[in-house]
C-alpha cells in the first residue's frame, strides 16, 4: 500500500502528462504485483495460536522465500492477537468460518483461487470452508496435524495455560451440551467413538462437515461436490504426535468403537476385579478407506482419492513439529502457476 500512494504521489507531483500516465503504468504495476500469475496461498493457524505469531510470520516469510513475489493471507477471526487467540479456543465453529469466506472473498488478490494450507484445527476448519463455500476455490489443501475424524479425547494443555485449561475443563465435562456446541471450538470437533449416535446428533460442526449424519438423507452433496472439486488434498500426520488423540485423525482415521473390540480384552480378571480398565484395551484405529464416509463417499474423499489427488504424508516429530518437514511439502504443492 506504501508503495503504491508513493508512486500515485510522484505522479501528481510530476504535472507531465506523459509522465503522469507512466507513473500510472507504474502504479498499476505496484497494485498489480501481489497478482501475478503465482497461486496465493492462505493459512488457518492452530489453537492456541493467532494470525500474526511469530511463528506464522515466520513461516510466511519461509513460503515467500521459496516462492518470491507469491501473495500470502493469514485468517483472523480477530483482528487484535489476544482476542484472535481467544478464538480458537472459545466460539462458534460454524459462525467462524462463515466469517472467514467474507474475508476471504473481500481480498482482491484472491479472486482466482488459492492454495491453503491449514495448521492443526485450522486444517478442518478450511475443509469446511471449502465445502461449505469454495468461492474463491481452493486448488491444492494441505492439513498438518489437522483433527478430520475429531478427537476423542480433548488434548491436555501447556503448564499456566489458564485459556486452555478453562476451556478444556467445560469440554470435558459436557463436549455435547447444546452450550459446549456453541461456544467451545474443540467440543465442536469432539468424537467420541462410543457415543456415535450422540455424535451425530448433537454435534454442531464435525459431524455436519463429515456428512455423518443419522439420515442420509440429511447429507449435503454440495459438500462431497466442493471437496472433490480440490486439484489435490496433502494429508500431513505427525508420527511422534501425542497431542491429537488419535493422531491418525490427520489421515481421517479415527479409534474404533469400544463394542467392536475383543469383549475378553475388558473382562474382569485377577488383578482387575471390575475389568480392566478401557484404556488399557488396544486401540485399534480404523483407516480412512474403511470409514463409512469414503466407502459411501459422503464427503467426496473417495472420489478424491481415486483420481490419485489424495497425498498421505508423515512428519517425523511431535504435533506441529514442523522443523525438517515442511519445507519439500510446500516447495512441491504451493506457489504453483494459474
Ligand atoms: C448444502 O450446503 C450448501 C453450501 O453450504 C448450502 O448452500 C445448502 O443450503 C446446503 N443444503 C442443504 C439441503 O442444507
């Protein structure tokens, strides 16, 4: 913006006519640069995270690197850091989002599309956007991290995080209160594999994205639509991750219901007269190609998947562990041409 009122500045100054109508050749051309022919890319920040951290800035400025003169967007819910912060633990998911493709949609130099890439939660919620509305389009998505089948189990917090811990307390208590499903992010995304029919019910965004829905009638077919109309989706899951439960949630796997576990594996024995307690059992996790909602292909993944445009990928360390990792993911699949 500096630049450009510069250049408009000397042009008034000039009084050249001549002059004038190169300085708004010039102009044009400063106005024009975020526009180029390069994909501009947006990125949703994690929990606990805001817009403009260090740590997304510097990203930023890592992408702008390997991609000179590409046009990067970081999704705010609120302008001010604290309150932006405070977003990602408390408000309404779906209300988020809506509030997002306004953003997006009032951004000039996003008017042809865009690659994102989407941190932790931040993956889920542009999945939603791009089912939900997808104008501008998004070409290729990459989630690191991100929470597709939901947690089931709401992570613990960072020591003194007095944010998360209040918010994680509330979730706990009651992920599927008509209140938890208004106001806390992370009981929106809260599956509990055994309560399924709760899950499909009461949950207010996770369970709407996913098409998991009692009545498949109820399922939206824009949503299968707008995803499988994605160039490529990069699911990134990090192996060491011991903040997502489970972490295969970033590959659309999610634990299998309890029910279908071996029954001897909980029966009471010696040293557990009442039965061994749940977590002990083995948690088995059920692949994506093995959910209901790519066999029936609810959300358009399978459909997706076999055009060969889904890429599972694994980052080595624990949750957002980014180091050593990103960099070949966004070389290859970001900053492409028009
Ligand atoms: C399906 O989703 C689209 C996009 O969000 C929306 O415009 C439409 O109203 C939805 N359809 C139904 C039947 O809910």
């Amino acid at each position: 913006m500096a630049a450009r009122s510069g250049a408009v500045l000397t042009c008034f100054a000039s009084k050249l006519m001549f002059l004038a109508l190169s300085c708004v050749a010039l102009a044009g051309y400063a106005i024009s640069t975020p526009t180029n022919d390069i994909r501009p890319l947006v990125i949703w920040h994690g929990l606990g995270d805001t817009y403009a951290s260090r740590g997304i800035i510097q990203f930023e400025s890592e992408v702008k690197k390997l991609h000179p003169g590409i046009f990067v967007h970081s999704v705010y819910i609120n302008r001010d850091v604290e309150e932006d912060k405070r977003a990602t633990f408390y408000g309404n998911v779906n209300a988020q989002i809506d509030l997002v493709a306004e953003q997006l949609a009032s951004i000039p130099e996003l008017g042809r599309g865009f690659d994102a890439i989407g941190f932790s939660q931040g993956g889920q919620f542009l999945r939603g956007y791009v089912e939900r509305y997808n104008d501008p389009p998004v070409y290729n998505l990459i989630t690191f991290g991100s929470q597709h089948m939901g947690i089931s189990d709401i992570p613990p917090c960072r020591s003194f995080d007095f944010l998360c811990e209040v918010a994680r307390r509330a979730a706990k208590a009651g992920a599927y209160t008509e209140w938890a499903q208004e106001h806390l992010v992370q009981a929106q995304y809260f599956r509990d594999p055994n309560q399924l029919g709760l899950y499909m019910t009461l949950n207010s965004f996770l369970a709407d994205i996913n098409n998991e829905l009692m009545l498949p009638a109820a399922r939206n077919v824009t949503y299968a639509n707008n995803l499988a109309s994605l160039e490529n989706l990069i699911l990134v899951l990090f192996a060491q991750d011991k903040t997502v439960i489970p972490k295969e949630s970033a590959w659309f796997g999610s634990e299998a219901p309890l029910e279908e576990l071996d029954a001897s594996s909980t029966q009471p024995d010696d040293q557990h007269p009442l039965g061994k307690p749940q977590l002990t059992a083995a948690r088995t996790i059920v692949p994506m190609k093995l959910q209901p909602l790519y066999v029936e292909d609810y959300i358009g993944l399978r459909s997706l998947d076999e055009r060969g445009t889904i890429t599972l990928q694994t980052c080595p360390g624990e949750h957002m562990h980014l180091t050593g990792c990103w960099e070949d993911l966004v070389r290859k699949w970001v900053g492409q041409s028009f």
